[in-house]
C-alpha cells in the first residue's frame, strides 16, 4: 500500500438488499446516495487515523476496485473516510467507538 490509500472489503454484496422488514429491495431501484461500511485490510505508510481490522463508513461513488486472488477489495484515500469504528477506541468510560 502506498502514501494514503486504505484497502477495505465491503460488507454488502452489490445487488439486492433486504429492509428490516424484510421487504427485498432490488439493485435497480433508485434510492438516495447512501454511505457504505467495510473493514481495513490494509493502510499505506502516511494513514494516520486507521488501522487494520477497524471498521470505516464511506461513499460508494468515490472508490477504485480492485481484485486480488479473486476477492474484491476498494481502494481510498484516508480523505475520504466519513467515519471510523474501532474496537481499540472503547476503552474509554466516554468513548463511543465511533469517531468522524
């Protein structure tokens, strides 16, 4: 990994969804620009607010795919991270684990 870019694989498969009431929505209707969470695989030398394992909220229309060993990864920039949920951030009595 180099400079700035975070590796992360996506939670969600691309395609269908299901709501919470279990209504299946498919992968053509047009819904509102909705933010995505995956977990880091992987962070360059100058990523200073992730690490591997944490988890981080971004913008599904600002990614590069790419496929190594037939599994599918995105690659940002740290920049363009919304949110990060990390484990190692609730050690704290007033920590949330979440952080923007």
């Amino acid at each position: 990994m180099l400079h700035d870019r975070v590796l992360v694989r996506t939670d969600i498969p691309e395609g269908e969804r299901r709501s919470s009431g279990g209504i299946v929505i498919p992968a053509t209707a047009a819904v509102g620009r909705r933010l995505n969470w995956a977990e880091v695989v992987a962070v360059g030398q100058n990523v200073r607010t992730v690490e591997p394992g944490d988890r981080v909220l971004f913008d599904p229309e600002d990614r590069a795919e790419v496929e190594v060993r037939g599994v599918a990864y995105v690659l940002i920039r740290e920049r363009d991270l919304h949110a990060v949920a990390a484990e190692r951030l609730q050690g704290s009595e007033d920590s949330t684990g979440l952080y923007l």
